[in-house]
C-alpha cells in the first residue's frame, strides 16, 4: 500500500511562486510507486485547494482557471488521523478525498517557513519533513540567527536591527548606523528570502531610501556592513541534530552588486527545466576557493546546522572578504528553492534519493517525539470541587 504524502506549497509570501516551482519540480522527483503524491496548494488567500493538475507547472500560466478545476479542501485530524476533507462538502457520499500520512512543506518566506506552517502540522499530530517550528522561525529571522550563532561563536558580521516604529524617526535610525558601521551597508528585511526588498546604501541618502524599501516587505530589518570585496559561498545540509553532512559548495554568479531576485529566478537561462535548481542562476560548481576554505565552510555548515537543530535539507550562505580572507556565516535557507538538490549531484547523490531521506528523517524524529510524555494520566478536573471561575493554579 502506498503512503499518502502530501505536498504543501504557495502561501501568504513574497516568495509564493517560487514555491510553486520548487514543489512541481520536487514532487516530479519524488518515487511514485511507494508514494501517494497529494499536492495541497496555498493561496494568496490562504485557501487550500488540491488536484492533480496541481503538479503541472504549465497550469499555474492561469490560476483562477487551474482552481477552478481543483477542489478546495482542508486539513484535520479525525478519529486518530489527519484526513484531507473537501471544504464544500457534499449532502451525500464521503467528503474526505484521502487520508494523509506524512506532509512535505515545500515553502518559501513568511506565514509558511517561519514556523507558522510547522506548528499547524505539529498540531495535526502528523509527520512533516524539514526544520520544526523553532528552528524554522530562528533560520527565518535573521536577526535572532545571528545572536544565537555569534553566542556559541561562529563567525558572524554585526548589524543594527530596527523595528517599524523606529522608522518614525528615521535620523535616528541613520545617526545609529553611522556611528556604527562605515560605507556600504546592506539593508535588508529580517524574514525574507530569495533576496527580496535588500539593496546596497553607500551614502546617508541611499541609507535611507534602502530603510524605506526594507519596511515595504517586514515590519523588522537589519543593516549590516557590506563586505567591499565579495566571494558568496553556498552551501547545502542533510541531516539532523545527530548526524548531517555538507554538500559541495558551489559560488553564485550575480549581474548585480548583490545577488538579486533577478539573478536567482529571471536572468540567464530560460529553460526552467533540468536538474540545475533556480534554473536561471548562473553558478560556479564546485565553487572556485581554496581546499582549505572549503573544508572549513563544509565543517562551519554542520555545526551550525546541528547547533540550530535543523532536519532535512537547508543552504546555508557564506561570505568571503577576499580583502582579509575572513569568512562569514550569512544566513540559513531552512526550505531552500528546489531543495538545493544541484548541490548533491555532484556527490553522485539523485534527487529522488535526497528526498527519500528527507522522509526518512522526518519519521525519525515522530518516533521519537511520540516517546515523549505530553500528559499526565491524572486528570484534575474529574476530581470534583470547586475552582471558581479563575480557576487555580498555585
């Protein structure tokens, strides 16, 4: 009997549609003969919706006419299982469409990878693949990443943070940095990936136009200073707390003075196809550095990995200062795109088989929670008297 999976993608999130085609092509991966693939879709909205064509990317050219030939469906637990349920449901017949064994969230950004989604399927009870909910929402916020990581020692650049309200008085905001960092800072939101909403300020001018940007796309962001002389290293995980190992490294091109949105989804080939990842980013593999950089950034990747508790497959982003040599940990990419799988071939590693042990770690680590006790067997309230309307806790 096969295992339903359900594969969970799109979302409230900049990065909605790169979701879309990290999931088609994951699940165009994933072994059919022992899986039930379910493709679960999330809208804009937040409106769940399944069918097969779900899996074609060339459906999604027009969505309200890919949905309307979908069911909108939601997820619960029932009699001791997670079951897909039709939304609408009908006055006769069975309204579940399929019980669902395990969910794979193939997620991109905010609402979706910074815990939320991980924390309704932890709710649910059911196996899901990838980080839990804590080190999904620590990967998420860059901020909180670096002071975990710069606590246990890794390798870090410092930053300002602010928070909306301190936009109010932005000459503060650019009097901090100043005194703090010298010329060029990157600006950039504090919960979003594939490089949205970050620019490159090289004058008080540009600094605050970069602010203004930022606070478009999160209600927090960070400045940090710009390393002048750039080498970007990335990096893929595979593991858990106990056990990971590091992919190859591999050294994004960029047209840009940082890797853009445009770099990682737009720019160069057109294709979309292969087994290359973000399709359209140019990248050098393995990367160009020296032996000992990379045994170095591999070992750095791990431990971080391990230290965060991360599980399942996350990227993890390097920056070289060619000038001093320094290295830094920039940040981690919990649900990579496409699950940085073009990072495993070179280890003769098939995507089919990286996601199989996706699913393998995410079974693990059920067992072993449903090993936990969550109850006592004592339950207080059939104990009879009175509690009064505030109840009582001493």
């Amino acid at each position: 009997m096969k295992i339903n999976l359900a594969v969970l993608f799109g979302g409230k999130s900049v990065e909605h549609e790169v979701s879309v085609i990290s999931a088609v092509q994951a699940m165009a991966s994933i072994n059919n003969e022992k899986y039930n693939i379910i493709p679960i879709y999330m809208t804009k909205g937040n409106e769940f919706y399944t069918g097969e064509k779900l899996m074609d990317i060339n459906s999604y050219k027009d969505i309200p006419a890919l949905l309307k030939e979908c069911t909108e469906c939601i997820l619960l637990r029932s009699e001791g299982k997670v079951q897909l349920i039709r939304q609408k449901m009908k006055k006769f017949g069975s309204n579940v469409i399929s019980d669902i064994d395990i969910a794979f969230p193939i997620v991109h950004g905010t609402n979706v990878e910074d815990g939320a989604l991980q924390g309704f399927l932890q709710t649910l009870d059911i196996p899901y693949v990838g980080c839990d909910v804590l080190s999904s929402a620590v990967g998420m916020d860059k901020f909180v990443m670096k002071i975990l990581l710069k606590d246990a020692g890794f390798p870090v650049l410092d930053c300002c943070r602010f928070a909306d309200f301190d936009a109010e008085n932005i000459e503060k905001c650019l009097d901090e940095v100043e005194a703090k960092f010298s010329y060029p800072v990157i600006v950039k939101p504090i919960n979003l990936g594939s490089s949205v909403g970050i620019s490159k300020a090289k004058d008080r001018r540009s600094l605050e136009k970069s602010i203004e940007e930022a606070f478009e796309f999160a209600d927090r962001i960070l400045v940090e200073p710009a390393v002048v002389k750039l080498k970007e290293i990335n990096c893929s995980v595979v593991g858990d707390s106990e056990e990971a190992e590091a992919s190859v490294c591999e050294e994004p091109v960029q047209c840009d003075e940082i890797l853009s949105y445009k770099d990682k989804y737009v720019a160069g080939d057109k294709s979309g196809g292969g087994s290359k990842g973000m399709a359209t980013l140019k990248r050098k593999i393995p990367a160009e550095i020296t032996p000992e950089q990379d045994e170095y950034i591999r070992k750095i990747a791990v431990d971080a990995f391990r230290y965060l508790g991360c599980s399942g497959v996350t990227r993890i982003d390097f920056m070289i200062d060619m000038a001093t040599d320094k290295v830094y940990l920039n940040e981690i990419n919990t649900i990579p795109g496409s699950l940085s799988f073009y990072l495993w071939e070179p280890k003769g590693v098939k995507y089919s088989e990286l996601l199989e042990r996706m699913i393998n770690l995410a079974l693990k680590r059920y067992r072993k929670n449903s090993k936990i006790s969550y109850s006592f067997d004592t339950n207080i309230l059939s104990m009879g008297g009175s509690f009064g309307a505030k109840g009582s806790k001493r």
